[in-house]
C-alpha cells in the first residue's frame, strides 16, 4: 500500500491504494496535490467521460460480435 496525501480547499486527506494503482493515477494525483472543487469536479467529469466511452466501444464491440 502507498500513501498519498492530497490537499482541498486546504484540508489535508491520506488515502492509502495499491502500488499498482497509485502508478496509474500518477497523472491525476499531480493535479490533486493542492486541488480546489473546480479542479475535482472537472477530474471527475473527464474521468466519468472517459468510462462513457470506453462502456461505448466496448458494447459497440459485443453487439457486432453477435
């Protein structure tokens, strides 16, 4: 396990993920160093449009697989 401590609005939060999974959200979590609600809301909508997409293709695949 990784900790990791990310800052909003000035509160401090620890969170402790996975090796594995704290290397894959490297990226996000630069932006999540000193984050307001603007920066996690924008995050989340982005993340939440990227699962869309990739739910899209994935039954977009499974229907033409029949």
């Amino acid at each position: 396990m990784k900790k990791i401590q990310v800052k909003i609005e000035n509160r401090v939060f620890n969170i402790s993920v996975d090796e594995e999974f704290a290397s894959f959200l490297e990226k996000d979590l630069q932006t999540l160093l000193d984050a307001s609600v603007k920066d996690l809301l924008s995050l989340y909508l982005q993340k939440s449009y990227e699962i869309f997409s990739a739910e899209k293709k994935i039954n977009n695949f499974l229907e033409k697989e029949k």
